[in-house]
C-alpha cells in the first residue's frame, strides 16, 4: 500500500513552484518562531497570581447561562459528549489531533488564518457558533486570531501549563474540544487575541444561503 504513494509528489511539481513552496515555508517557520517568542513574553511570568482568572473573565458557565434567555432546555443540548471512536470516525485526522488532544497546526498551514471573508466561525467538533468575521483580525502570528467571542458563546477558559508556558486554553463549552488560546495582547476593545486553529472551526461565508 505504501509502496503507490512513495513516489515523490515534489518531482511533479515545476521547479518553480517548488522553490515557491520552500521559501514559503522558510518564510513560514521564521515568521512562526518570532511569533512564539512574542507569545512567551507576552504571558508575564511575575504577574501568574493576576493571570489567573481576571475579574471581567468571570465564570464561563455564568456568563453563558446568562447569554441565552431560554433556559434548562437549552442547558441540556449544551453538551455534547461523544466516544473517542465517534470522535475518530466522525472528525478528520488533523481535527482529532487539535479538537480531542489538544495539539496545534503549524502557523501559516491552517485554513482560515488569513481568511478576510466575512462569515461565521462555528465548532468544527459541534458546530457551536463561536467567532464573527468582524472580530477576526491579523495578528501577524500564522493562526485565526478574534478579539472577542460571540455573545454567548459557550467557551471555557482553562489554566495551562505545558511547554514551560503560563498560558490559558479555550475549550468549546459544549463539545469539550481544544481550540487553541488566549492572550491577554489582543487589540481594543477587550485587549484579547483568541489564538485560534484553523481545523478546529468551519467557516461559513455570509453571503451563502
Ligand atoms: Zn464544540
């Protein structure tokens, strides 16, 4: 089986377009590692106590509960819990890798990063609406970045420690999926970036009906 894919697909492409590729890459990874080094000093390590869970980003689950004026019923089909084999069968690789175990698309790789189009960014484990278009903006770091969610968008705010990083994760309230972070450097009105994978979301332009 392996042995019909192991023909190099770069001998079909011009020499052109490879080279177009690799610098783009080169390009890339540069733009990626500076990115990360913004990243990490932008999560102030002395402040982790005023990190932790400032005042205005009280309780997700209150402040969805709050949102949407229907009440236990729709409290009851926010969850949305699935086996790992459904979750296998049902999300594409890359979306398992990133929405069930917490991994990230490489910067500049994902879908969306650089979309300008106006539309809706939903779940892509539950199709929870969780971004608008008019509050994407370019972070310059390679990944979908909001400075707000929609109103009442059920997105949980998780501590996060890994890589030797203070970070915060945001998970999808209602599915459970990782979706990527945020930081604290985002630009007015809220001074939030939702860093976002492309994979974990779909994208429905505003004009298609
Ligand atoms: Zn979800």
């Amino acid at each position: 089986m392996t042995r019909t894919r192991s023909t190099p697909c770069m001998t079909t492409l011009s020499p052109t377009i490879r080279n177009g590729a690799l610098l783009f890459l080169a390009a890339s990874s540069l733009l990626g590692v500076a990115c990360g080094v913004r990243d990490t000093s932008a999560s102030p390590e002395p402040e982790q106590s005023s990190a932790m869970t400032s005042a205005d980003h009280t309780n997700p689950a209150t402040s969805s509960a709050s949102g949407s004026e229907k009440s236990a019923d729709v409290a009851a089909k926010e969850r949305l819990v699935r086996s790992d084999e459904e979750w296998r069968r049902l999300l594409t690789p890359e979306q398992y890798r990133i929405l069930r175990q917490a991994g990230t698309e490489r910067a500049f790789t994902g879908a969306y990063w650089d979309t300008k189009e106006a539309g809706l960014y939903s779940c892509a484990g539950c199709g929870q609406e969780l971004f608008v278009s008019d509050t994407k903006f370019d972070s310059g770091c390679g990944w979908p970045a909001f400075f707000e969610k929609i109103e009442g968008a059920n997105i949980v705010e998780k501590p996060d420690h890994s890589h030797g990083m203070v970070r915060t994760e945001v998970v999808c309230g209602r599915c459970d999926g990782h979706l990527g972070h945020i930081f604290p450097d985002g630009p007015p009105p809220t001074g939030m970036r939702y860093c976002i994978n492309s994979a974990a979301m779909t994208f429905e332009p505003a004009n298609a009906d």
